[in-house]
C-alpha cells in the first residue's frame, strides 16, 4: 500500500561552515520523529535523507579564503556534519551531498522536465544580487541599502540568465492550501506562505558559468549552470530514484519535510512549484521548526558573543543531555532562547529526579525483597488502562509532530508512576511480598513504557534503562548535575 511508507528529510544545510545550533535541532528533530515512526510502523517503512548544499557562490568564495579546492573545502564540511550526526545519534538512511556526480544527472533530469512542460525560458536580467541570500533581492527588501539578513551590500548584476514559471503555479499552490491547510506546521504560517506565493514572481534558476564554475551546467548550454538553490531542492526527491526509478519514487514521495524559519519560501513555495512542473504530488508535510536564540533572546550573531555551537554544548554536558533539551525544552515549532540554566534545571528534574529514580527505586527494591518483575500479563487491569490512556496522548501528539508535547507527556507519565510508589510504600517492611510485587511490577510495565516514548529523544540512555530493567541491574542512569 502506497502510504504504509513514510518518507523524512531535513533541508541540506549549506557546507559553508560548521554545523550551528539550528542544524543541530532540525537534524535531531527529524531523527527523533524518525525513530518514532520505525518503532511504530517497522524500520522498512520509514526513510531518513539528510546531507549537505554544496554549490554556489559563497562555497567557491570560502574555499579560496582557506586556501582549499573547492571540492576539499566541501569534503571537509561534509564531513563535520557526519560528525554531528553520529555524535549526536543521528541514524540517517541515507546522507546526500550535492556534489556527488549521480546528483549532477539528477538535478539535470528535472530541469528538462521542466523545460519540455514549458516552465523554462531565457531572459536578460539585471537586479541586485545577495551572494550571502545566493539569490536576487528586491528594492523593497533592503534595509539601509543592505541585505538585512547578512548585512551586506547587494552587487548590482546583469547577466543573461534562465527562468523558472513560479508564477504559472500561484493558483495551482494557493489551491493546494486552501484545501490542505493542516500541511504546514505551525498553522500561523500559513497566511505567510500565502503571501509569498501571491507576491512570487518567475525566478532566475541559472547563473553564467564564466562568474562562477562551480555548480551543475545547464542541459544543452555549458555557459549556464543551475541556480543553486534549484540545483539543491531537487535532492529531495532525486534520493528516492527521480530519474532512475520511479516506482521507488511512487512508493515514498510525497514526503515530510523539516526546515528553518528562514527557508518558508524555498520549501513552501519554490520547491512546490518544482513538484507541480514535474507532476510530482505536492508534499505530504511541511514542519517549520523554529530560530534557536542566544541566551539573551536574540538572535545569534558573532558580533552579539551569544552563538552556541553544538560541539561544545556536547563537549560539557554530553549528546544525550543536549538532544533532551534541543527536543524537550526548546519549543518544536516557534522561536526558543538556548539557555544552559533550563537544560541543567529540566534535566535533573526530568530525568535524575523523575524517570531515573523511579528506574532505580523500582529496580532496588525488586532486588531487596527478591520479586519477579516484567510481567505484562500480570499487571493490575485498572493501573495499566491508566498508563495506556497517557500513552496514546503521547502517540497522538507524536503522530501531529509535536516532540517536546509529547515529551512533556511522557514525564507526566513517569510522575504518574512516582506518585504511585510513593502512595502504595512498597518499602514497608509490614507489607505482604504478593502485594509488593503487584505495585513492582506495575511500575516496571510503566517504565518499560516511559522508555519506549523517550526513545526517541534519548536513544542511548533507553536502550541501557531497557536492559537494567530487564535483568533487574542497579544502574544510575541520569547523575545530578
Ligand atoms: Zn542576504
């Protein structure tokens, strides 16, 4: 069946430096939903793309500033996001790079499909031109002459360039949301989106190669090469075999995507466009996650002193603190300070003080009165009713994408089982060993429960509570810190 398969991708950072803070949620964020859905619907169901933008401009720029091919430069950044990801228990199914030759052929095939539904024509074209945008701005966008968002002074180009029919789609798009307007996440965005797509115009998806060699040529014109961004957005469906094997194409597009406030109108409008040029069905899911701030609030920026890098968050409190935090405490769909003293405060009173010391009362306690635990089909009727209730809100807001909810929940879950204990004392030394046991082993089903919905935030740490409750072995999960 054609939707038993669910197909995830995150936006291909561009390789122009180290991998920041919000590549770090959104690549956490894919793979917690990732390891969700394979639990839920099987590991040959779900398909994880990730990987890396590696043409344009601002590369080839960066390159030659560390003295660097370009081809090494991009090997070199490609790399630090591998990194990332298994640093950060990234389980990605496949890791795209732009720069790979089976993209080049990919990304051509679908510009000529483009061009044979008549989408493409050639026009001379003079505008202002952002190489940190890696597009042309409007007037209209400039704030004191620069471009806001990197501060920098737009060159003034003339070249001759092919472009896009956006505009030929806008009703074709508008449509699409009228009647799916549940596809983008959050729902406030969507009368942005709408804007965009009513004020979008024919875009330039080409670049002369002679200003910049770096890229994919044009099919049938060697001076050309593609517009990066076109070059880029087509990874998405080119993984599963755009190209070279459409029925695998058929079996997992359309696809869920997660992106970066800054990247509406690429994902939400451009790429659409694309798809309906093609034939392709529109996406199955837009998620656009929100701007990770400085502690201050405001938006990091080297001049501000408030960035924060991934590497050295891991570095002092290790990956796993780090990704509870990126997917429990920051906000899934809006804007979030980074603050170290909310991730050191929701750690211990999540995890030390609420699911790890349940993990270790229920374990000690089973070992000191010598009780079988871990028996499922012996749990009290009324308690166990009582967890599946909160284990199908979890799934329900799982299921919506909604990760730090659904987190929230499960630590609801694990106080519901610490209340628990603490009402039934099954440390008395006057209470009967049958009903010790009982209360233990409702407890364990919980837990077995507890772990299985952090799992996906916390992988590792699961998989060890797992088997210290499975072969009832003390273990201190979750130091104070
Ligand atoms: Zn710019």
């Amino acid at each position: 069946m054609k939707n038993s398969k669910l197909y995830i991708t995150t936006t291909l950072p561009y390789v122009n430096a180290e991998p920041h803070i919000g590549h770090a949620l959104e690549f956490v964020q894919a793979d917690a939903l990732s390891r969700y859905f394979r639990n839920k619907i099987g590991k040959e169901n779900v398909f994880f793309n990730v990987g890396t933008d590696e043409h344009g401009q601002k590369i080839f720029e960066e390159a030659e500033k560390e003295g660097l091919t370009v081809q090494e430069f991009v090997d070199k950044y490609a790399q630090r996001f591998k990194d990332f990801c298994e640093l950060f228990y990234v389980e990605y199914d496949y890791f795209y790079r732009t720069s790979a030759k089976e993209h080049y052929k990919a990304a051509q095939e679908f510009w000529k499909r483009c061009d044979k539904k008549g989408d493409i024509y050639k026009k001379k074209y003079k505008g202002l031109y952002c190489v940190g945008c890696e597009r042309y701005i409007t007037e209209k966008e400039l704030v004191d002459g620069k471009c806001p968002d990197h501060n920098r002074v737009p060159e003034l180009k003339e070249e001759e360039n092919y472009f896009f029919k956006l505009t030929k789609y806008k009703k074709t798009l508008l449509e699409w949301l009228d009647k799916n307007p549940d596809v983008l996440k959050p729902k406030r965005k969507l009368v942005e989106l709408k804007a965009i797509i009513e004020e979008a115009e024919d875009i330039s998806i080409s670049r002369l190669k002679e200003n910049l060699p770096w890229g994919i040529e044009v099919p049938d014109d060697p001076e050309q090469i593609l517009y990066v961004w076109f070059d880029a957005l087509t990874n998405y469906v080119n993984v599963l075999g755009f190209g070279t094997d459409e029925e695998r194409l058929e079996q997992w597009w359309p696809g869920v995507q997660l992106f970066g406030p800054d990247n509406l109108r690429f994902q939400g409008s451009i790429w659409q466009g694309m798809l309906a040029s093609v034939g392709l069905p529109f996406s199955k899911k837009l998620l656009e996650h929100g701007m990770v701030l400085g502690s201050d609030g405001k938006k990091m920026a080297k001049s501000l002193g408030n960035i924060i890098s991934p590497f050295d968050q891991e570095k002092k409190f290790g990956a796993e603190i780090v990704r509870f935090y990126l997917l429990a405490g920051i906000s899934t769909f809006a804007d979030s300070a980074y603050k170290e003293e909310d991730l050191i405060n929701m750690y211990n009173s999540r995890l030390a003080n609420n699911f790890g010391n349940l993990l270790n009362r229920v374990i000690h306690l089973a070992n000191s009165r010598g009780v079988r635990i871990g028996r499922e089909d012996s749990v009290e009727k009324e308690f166990k009713e009582a967890v599946d209730a909160l284990e199908s809100e979890i799934e329900e807001l799982f299921e919506e994408y909604e990760i730090a909810l659904a987190a929230e929940k499960v630590d609801i879950l694990a106080d519901f089982g610490n209340k628990y204990i603490t009402e039934k004392e099954p440390w008395e030394k006057n209470k009967e060993e049958v009903e010790v046991e009982a209360v233990l082993n409702n407890l364990s089903y919980l837990l077995n429960s507890v772990i299985e919905y952090y799992n996906p935030i916390i992988p590792s740490s699961c998989t060890k509570a797992k088997q210290a409750l499975k072969n009832q072995e003390k273990i201190i999960l979750f130091e104070k810190i």
